[in-house]
C-alpha cells in the first residue's frame, strides 16, 4: 500500500498525527508510518529510484543525528558513523517543513527525519528475526530481482543474529531519545 492511496483510514491517521503535534504529544514512524508523518507534517511520498529490501548501511547526518544517536555508534562520532538496519519498501518521504535529516543511504536520501519531538523513519529499527523470515516469504511478491538495494532471503538471514542485535543497540537509542519528549501529565 502506499500513503498516496485513496484509502479510507489515511487522512483520520493524518489528522490524528497533526493533532498530537498541537498537543505536544511526540510521534513515531517506522516507514510507512514515517511516510503518514512526512504528509502530515506537509512532505509528498514518491516513487524510490529503486526498492530497498534487506539490509542495508545507513550513515548519520549533521549534529541532530548525533542528538539523536549519541556518541559510540560502531565507536565512531554519531554525526559520521554508519550502520546496518532493514529495509522493506519502493516509495520514501520528503523532508517536511521544519524537519531536519538524521539517516541518509546510498539508495535513498531520507533514511531518518526529527520535527521537533518526533522521529520518522523510512527504514526499520524495530525488526526481529520471526519478522524478517515471514516478510522475506513475501518476497518474490515484490517482483524485483536481487541486486545491490534487493537481497535474498537468504542474504537477509546471513549473521542475522549480530545484525538484530547491533541495530536493536541503535534503535534503543533512538527510542530512548524520543522518549524524553513524553509528558508525565
């Protein structure tokens, strides 16, 4: 599915988004929910010059990343360091107003945006091993073939164990990050 859909539960979820950011309730976005954040916020949804399936590196941007990320990333600056997480998608976000980029890849521009208290992503922090195995059932769906931005299911699995457990090490910052911004109200 894609954000740009005419379905009917998108613009409520639009709605509920912009409505949290007036109430200074942060919001979090793990792609397609990043993409919903990124049109919230007044950002467009396109087409990704190719699909993004697998693992994939991932570089910090700017001083917000390391905001964001704090120092120790694979012991490098956060501002400059790189790491893997998982990809599953074809169309990413743009920038919204007011956002600023924190993960950019090879392959696709906006990997990461922070707009205040809230954190969008393209890419997926939050996976674990029985998440990776039935999606890459779905794979042969997506009706690419493997190439540098598409891996196997079997390339996905390789090492999958230190992989999830050195991005379960990013996404923990990230998600310790991003809640400092909720109220105790």
């Amino acid at each position: 599915m894609s954000v740009n859909d005419d379905l009917p539960w998108i613009a409520p979820t639009l709605s509920l988004i912009r409505d949290a950011d007036k109430r200074g309730v942060p919001v979090i976005g793990h792609c397609l929910g990043g993409q919903l954040m990124s049109k919230a916020f007044g950002g467009v949804i396109t087409k990704n010059p190719v699909k993004e399936i697998g693992w994939g590196e991932v570089a910090c941007v700017g001083a917000v990343a390391a905001e964001w990320l704090g120092d120790g990333v694979e012991n490098t600056a956060a501002s400059s360091a790189k790491f893997e997480v998982f990809q599953w998608h074809g169309e990413t976000f743009s920038l919204p107003p007011q956002a600023t980029r924190i993960l950019q890849s090879a392959y696709c521009e906006n990997q990461a945006f922070v707009r205040g208290l809230h954190l969008g992503m393209q890419c997926h922090v939050e996976m674990t091993e029985s998440m990776i195995r039935l999606w890459g059932k779905h794979w042969a769906d997506e009706g690419v073939a493997a190439s540098a931005s598409v891996q196997t299911l079997e390339q996905m699995t390789t090492a999958l164990d230190v992989r999830i457990e050195r991005m379960r090490q990013v996404a923990d910052r990230l998600y310790s990050r991003w809640i400092q911004g909720l109220k105790n109200d």
